[in-house]
C-alpha cells in the first residue's frame, strides 16, 4: 500500500492503516508518527529469534506482537504485575517499547532491571541493541546516537536513553521493566528489596512499570506484590495509579503450544487434572493442548509436574504451590496433609508439655510446645518472637497455664554473652526467671545438615495442631537453602534471612534431643527436691 503521505507528516492527524507500506522518506515520516504503525505492522523493528528447539540457528524476523503481546497491551496500566509461563515473548516486547518509548519522546529515561549480568548483557544486546541497530537507515539517521555504553543507548536527537542493567535506582525512571522478578526475589532477597525501595518510588505517577516473572515460591518481594495484585482483581475492581494490575498468561493461552496426541501416553490422573482446570479457569482445553503440556513435563521436564506449576502453569494458584527446589521440609510437610496430621489438635489438661527453643543473640526466638500421648508426639502450638528478652518468654509461657515437663534448649545456650547489662549464659537467665523449671540441653550435632536430616526422618512422629501451629508451620514450608550466585546453585547451607530459621531449628532441637522412649505416659509432673520438674 503506497498512500501519500500529508505535507507535514507529525502535524496532520489521521489513522495509519497498520498494513501501511512507506515507500519515500514522507511516507516514513508519516509513517512513523502512528505509534500503533510503528509496533503492530512489522515494517519497523526486527528481533532475532530461534528456531523450533534450542539447537537451532537464531534468525531474524519483524516483530508483531502475538496474542498474549496483543492483550498485555490492550490492557496496560501505570504499574503491572505479570505473572506468566514461560517463553512468551514479554522481555522482548517491553525491550521494544521502552526503545520505541525512548526514540519518539524527549528526555525520556528508560530502564529494564534482568537478575543477572549475563541477561543483562543479553538483552541489551540482543534485543535492545538489536532492534536500533536493524531500524531502517533513515530512521537511525534522523535519531542518532550520542552515546553508546556497554548497557545503555543516549539518543542524540532528543536526550532520551535506555538502560539494561542488574540495577537502577538514581534519578527519574519513565519507564521500568524488572525481568524475572521472582527468580531474583528467591535468589538475591537483598536485591529485590532495593528495587521494591528504590528503583520503583523512581518511577513517577504518570510512568509505566511493569514486573513480569515466572512464580518461584510463596514469599519475597514479586509473591507479595503479585498476590496483593490479585486480590485486587478477584475484588473486580479497577486498580489506581499506584496500585498494581494482575495479569496472567498461562501457557495454554499460547496457540503454539499444541501437538500431535497421537504417541503421546495420557493417563487418566492428567486428564483428571485437565478437566480441573477447565472447570477452575472456564475454559476448554483441546487434546493437542492436554498431549503438548505432557510431553513437555515428561521430556523437557523429567516428569516433573512440580516444576511445571512453576514455569507452566494452568492457574494463578497453581503458581504458588511450593518447589521441593531449595526447600527442606516440602515433602516431609506433604505428607503430613496427606496423612491428616495436620489438623485440630486439643491441649490435655492432664499431660505435661514439652517445649523446643531456638535461642537468639541478635535475631530471634522460637519455642514448639509439644505433649506427648501414647504414640503420638502432639504439637499444640508454636511461639516466636524478635528483639524481646527470656522474661517475656517465660510470661507467656507461664499464662498459658500448662503443665511443664521439660524444655529443651539448644547447645550454645550454655555460651557466654552479653545480654542486656551483664554477660551470661540463656539457661543463666532462665533458670533465675524461672527456677521450678527443668532444663535440658541439647547436644551440638556434627553439622547443621546432619540435624536437618534428624528432623527429616522423625518428621512422620510429629502432629501439628493446625491453628496453633500455622506460624511455626508456614516457616518449615518457607526454611530454604542459600542460594550459591558463584555456582549458580542451591547450597546446603540453610539461608538465615527471611525470619524462617527460629522456627526451623526450634523444631530441630525436638528432633536431636526428644527421646521418645522416655515420655510414652500421660502422667502429671512431679517437684524434684531442686525444685525443678521431672515426669
């Protein structure tokens, strides 16, 4: 289509046909003045994509936006939150906006935020970069470049500039983009928390930021922002400016993701599932689709279904399910529900109570109470608490009224420290505050992860009351391994950040220390001469 172009291109008003084809330098100027022209005809911009599998030859195409592109567009908002399957494309359309973004509007500070050097290097390169370098030469004569730096393009013509980087946070920030939020919420807490509190308050009303991510767990800063997201759109509302919009983009919205059922082996359980999801997301899903997401989860995947709700998942919740991936206690917690021990679990007033401590110099303390009855080791609650002294403890202990048979401190509560305005030992202390009590410490185990393992096998002796516990249980589901950036793996080393350490080792200290040969009967304590407790 050869339209002529208006005398004064930018001036005149008027659609561009989107299958518009310029031909002279007007016809590009008008051209170029249609923002839906420049993103939706595919005679502007190009990106460098694969073939069908990973081994093939990257090519070059024009980029148009598919249809999960298209309607993340339809439905844009000052700040959005997309949570997705993966390989849909939305690192490579918002790197084209943001350029587009910075091209045709001056003084314009643009900025995308990746969770590691090399994707950093990698986008800019290939998709930013990319894309100036491939516009039509005319076009990159009239918007040249003033400068050119390892991870950003300043333009010449208007001041205007685009950044790739692990992170941004100086100056005003028209319009960000965070990838793989999650990814770095799970792996670099620290780093996500500087982009909740600076990269995005650098972002104004009237900008644009959008996080997009794969799920990787219930909890950090892209859980959070997401889920608080969601509720907002399940209340049906519209959210303000400073509010954030749920999108969600499961992979059977992507019309690739199809194949041949024929060989494909589909047991009743995935159908079961299918239909499940049909049922949740009121939608019908073909038996191309049903026999692609198979074949994935079990020839990509490993058969893995835990890692396809991560990287493919059906449905928002689906998302938030918990990887075994850097968790320890997933599995054994699992089974615990499957196996109804997690569930209404009354105090006896007759039978004494256990406690299990982790004790904290300078983070905090966590104390499991546990009764056991017969062959049962019974959890009626969990008790936590940040910056307050033993007094405050043994209070709330005390005004629970139980029967006190022992409590069971870890190793180092016999260390020296310096507590308050004198140096002690915690026992010290808590045998001063309350001396009718009985102690017992706990020895020290070769390494943490032998004591992880301890817990891990005594695990099926445990009952949790569901209530009383649903703290102490949420840290177990949460107490992860740190994540090792240099290897680019989980260490065995426990993470300590994120407040799921005092729950995890309190209930270690069951594990190692507890000898249930000791306590099978339900009796009440009897006063030892020390004045301590003994059963």
């Amino acid at each position: 289509m050869n339209a002529p172009a208006p005398t004064n291109a930018f001036a005149e008003s008027g659609e561009v046909p989107i299958d518009y084809d310029p031909q002279t330098s007007d016809q590009v100027m008008w051209a170029l003045s249609s923002w839906k022209w420049r993103i939706f005809s595919g005679k502007l911009y190009k990106i460098m994509v694969k073939g069908d599998n990973d081994t093939d030859v990257s090519f070059v195409v024009p980029f148009i936006p598919n249809a999960n592109q298209r309607e993340f567009l339809a439905n844009i908002h000052y700040r959005n939150v997309i949570l997705k399957a993966r390989q849909l494309g939305f690192t490579t359309l918002i790197a084209i906006l943001w350029l587009d973004h910075a091209l045709f509007n001056e003084d314009q500070r643009c900025a995308i935020v990746a969770h590691t050097r090399e994707d950093a290097e990698s986008i800019f390169r290939d998709k930013v970069k990319f894309a100036y370098l491939n516009l039509p030469e005319i076009v990159r004569m009239l918007m040249p470049l003033k400068r050119d730096s390892a991870t950003e393009l300043l333009f010449g013509h208007n001041n205007s500039s685009i950044k790739v980087a692990t992170s941004v946070r100086s100056g005003t920030i028209h319009r960000l983009h965070v990838s793989e939020m999650g990814k770095i919420a799970a792996k670099f807490p620290e780093k996500a928390v500087e982009i909740v509190t600076g990269s995005l308050p650098a972002v104004p009303i009237t900008g644009i930021a959008v996080i997009e991510s794969t799920a990787e767990g219930q909890e950090g800063e892209f859980y959070n922002i997401a889920t608080r997201a969601e509720k907002i759109a399940q209340l049906g509302r519209m959210p303000n400016n400073t509010e954030w919009m749920f999108h969600f983009f499961p992979w059977w919205r992507e019309p690739g993701y199809v194949t041949n059922p024929d060989n494909i082996n589909m047991a009743p359980s995935d159908h079961a599932y299918f239909d499940a999801v049909e049922r949740e997301m009121r939608v019908k899903l073909s038996m191309q689709q049903r026999a692609w997401y198979v074949a994935k989860r079990e020839n990509e995947f490993s058969g893995d279904g835990e890692k396809m709700w991560r990287e493919m998942p059906s449905t928002p919740a689906e998302c938030w399910k918990q990887s075994l991936e850097g968790k320890f206690y997933t599995l054994q917690l699992a089974r615990a529900r499957i196996q109804g021990r997690i569930t209404k679990v009354p105090h006896i007033s007759s039978v004494v109570v256990h406690t299990f401590w982790d004790i904290g110099a300078g983070d905090g303390t966590g104390i499991w109470l546990m009764q056991h009855i017969g062959a049962q080791e019974r959890f009626i609650r969990y008790i936590e608490g940040w910056n307050e002294g033993y007094a405050h403890y043994v209070r709330i202990l005390r005004e629970t009224g139980y029967l006190f048979g022992n409590h069971y401190l870890p190793h180092d509560a016999t260390h020296q420290r310096q507590l308050g305005d004198r140096v002690g030992a915690p026992i010290d202390f808590l045998q001063e505050l309350a001396p009718d009590w009985t102690y017992n410490i706990v020895p020290r185990v070769e390494t943490i992860t032998h004591g992880i393992q301890m817990t891990r096998e005594a695990f099926s002796r445990a009952i949790f009351d569901e209530e009383g516990c649903a703290a102490g249980l949420a840290h177990l589901e949460l107490y992860g391994k740190k994540w090792n950036a240099r290897m680019g793996a989980w260490s065995p080393e426990p993470e300590k950040l994120g407040g799921h350490s005092e729950a995890a080792d309190s209930f270690r200290q069951w594990a190692q220390g507890y000898d249930p040969a000791n306590f099978n009967a339900p009796t009440r304590p009897r006063r030892r001469s020390s004045g301590g407790m003994a059963v």
